[in-house]
C-alpha cells in the first residue's frame, strides 16, 4: 500500500491558485511549510509545486494553464485542508505575524484538539491543530 512502507503520505491535497507564486510564499512564509519543488512553466507560471508540513504535503500550480485537472476545477469551489501541527498557538502566532487573515481562533475543541482556522489569499480554508486520527489499515 503507497505511503505505509514508503514514510510518504498517501493522500495530498491540490489546490489551484491565480497567482501560485504569492501562495507558494503565504504558505512558506506564514504557515510553515517547507518547499520540496516549484517548477515554473515557460510564461513564469507554476506548473506544478509541492509544499511539506510535517508528515504530509500539499501540490499546487497555476490556474489556467489549460490542463485537465485546471479545466475541472474551474467550476469547483475553495478547498478546506487540515494540517496537524505541534503547537498551535506558536503557529498562530507565526501566521499572524505574516498577515494571514485569522477566521478563528486558537481554540480547544471538545474532542481533545487546539486548532485555529485561516483564510489564504485566494479563499481555501486552512484548519492548523493538534487532532491527528488514527489511521489503520
């Protein structure tokens, strides 16, 4: 099975941005996470990119490139994503600091998490917290 033997994930969200350059930096920049690759198209557009936090990674590019998956998604919405970090208020704090607009919070949930919510510059719903279910195979 990908991802169990490997120590990589088996599932990466993508995401599409107008401008990947500037969400390449919010995400580097304000919310932690560690560029593995950016690969740039001739006409300086990000062809494709891939961002890690912790055990998990996202890939994004470009809209409007004119592939397959840019053509699908044109008619989908924002994408929320979860991300499991170590300490949420030094997170927080870090995203703040970049001027990642906050939709709430660092909060203890119920259920035993302490997470908060970010909105990035293109509208796709970030959750940073300490949740991290059991996955078992």
């Amino acid at each position: 099975m990908a991802g169990t033997d490997t120590g990589r994930p088996s599932i990466y969200p993508t995401l599409l941005y107008a401008d990947a350059k500037a969400a390449v930096r919010q995400l580097t920049q304000a919310f932690g996470f560690t560029e593995l690759a950016v690969y740039e198209g001739e006409n300086g557009t990000v062809a494709h990119a891939e961002l890690a936090q912790g055990n998990g990674a996202v890939m994004l590019g470009s809209k409007g490139t004119g592939g397959r998956f840019d053509e699908v998604m044109k008619s989908a919405g924002p994408t929320g994503v979860y991300v499991v970090v170590e300490d949420v208020d030094a997170h927080h704090r870090r995203a703040v600091e970049h001027g990642a607009e906050i939709l709430m919070p660092p909060t203890d949930q119920d259920y035993g998490s302490r997470d908060y919510m970010a909105r990035d510059l293109e509208g796709n719903i970030w959750s940073f917290g300490t949740y991290a279910p059991e996955i078992r195979a």
